[in-house]
C-alpha cells in the first residue's frame, strides 16, 4: 500500500483529487491537441493510471468535475469584486474587470477547452447556471443606475467582455489596457445614468 503525504487518509485523498484536477486543468488550458484523458492525466501528477480510476470513473467524470470546481469560484469571484464597490456604475465596472482578470489568469482558456473535449449537456447546463449567477449582480447594478431594459445592456456589456476577452487570448491586448478600454467605452454610459 502506497504511503499516504497527509496527516489522514482523507487529507490525502483530497490533496490526491486537488493534483488531479490542477492536471486536467493544466492540459485543458495549454489549447493544444492533448485530450485531457485519464492516461494524460496520470502522466502529469505522477500517479498510476490506475489510481486516477479511484476518484473518477471516465475522463467525462473528471471534466464534469473539473466544471464543478470552476464554475462556482469564478461566479464567487466576480461576486466578491462586485462587493467590493458600492456605487452602481463601479459595481458594473467590477463586472468587466474581474472577468476580464480571469481570463488573464487563464481561466477562459480552461473553459474553451472544457467546450472541445466535455460532454455538451452537461457544460451548457453548468455554463447556463454560471452565466445567470454572473449576470444577476450586473443587472442589480443596471437596475440600481435606473437602466431601462437591464436584461438587454446587461447583453451588451457582456459583449465588450467577450471581445476584450479574444483580444487579451490573442496578445492584442494586456489586461491593463483591456481594462483602460473597456472603462473608455462603458464609463461614459455608466457615469451618466
């Protein structure tokens, strides 16, 4: 029986399921061919292919858990940014930032990995949770600044989001200048409502 690196056996394992998810993080984020496989997966944490089977029963099973873990601390995230700010137009512009940080950090390439080797069903489902979980703050700001259709500009706002976010992935932008721009184009409406 191998030796476990924790005080508990239960300790171990989860820092055994913490390394393995890192790894399919890791190789879903690199954006290459590699498919996150159990095998693959095995390979980067040093653990007998075997050994992975004890915490996930498919490499569906751990892409499931891989968008379990995510979803959650991205949405507490931008939630924690947002309540940082009291003024709506600031809590609007902690949206976009703080979005905009993560994909700096990596996490939006995560996802478009996520979106290649994952089941369908199961990313639109969690993507659809994530993305009204994001959304509700926003538009709560959008309301608060008296906006008439929050839904709608809420859309928009997440528009910009998203192109900034393919600037940033493509190295046209830094995130610093993704943030000046972004704050350029929304400030305005924001500052006026």
């Amino acid at each position: 029986m191998p030796k476990i690196q924790a005080a508990t056996v239960a300790e171990h394992r989860a820092m055994q399921r913490k390394a393995i998810l890192d790894a399919a993080r890791d190789i879903l984020a690199q954006g290459g061919s590699e498919t996150p496989s159990l095998a693959a997966v095995a390979k980067r944490t040093g653990l007998a292919r075997s050994s992975i089977y004890q915490y996930f029963s498919s490499k569906d099973d751990l892409l499931e858990a891989v968008i379990v873990d995510m979803f959650p601390r991205w949405a507490a995230y931008v939630a924690a940014r947002i309540e940082e700010e009291s003024a709506p137009a600031d809590r609007a512009l902690a949206y976009v930032y703080a979005n905009l940080h993560l994909v700096a950090s990596g996490e939006h390439a995560i996802a478009r990995g996520l979106a290649v080797f994952a089941r369908a069903e199961f990313l639109a489902e969690s993507s659809k949770v994530l993305h009204d979980q994001l959304r509700t703050p926003l538009d709560e700001a959008l309301v608060a600044l008296g906006c008439e259709d929050p839904g709608a500009m809420g859309e928009l706002i997440q528009a910009v989001v998203q192109r900034a976010s393919l600037m940033l992935e493509s190295g046209i932008l830094s995130e610093d200048r993704a943030r000046a721009l972004t704050r350029e184009l929304l400030e305005p409406y924001l500052r006026s409502s």
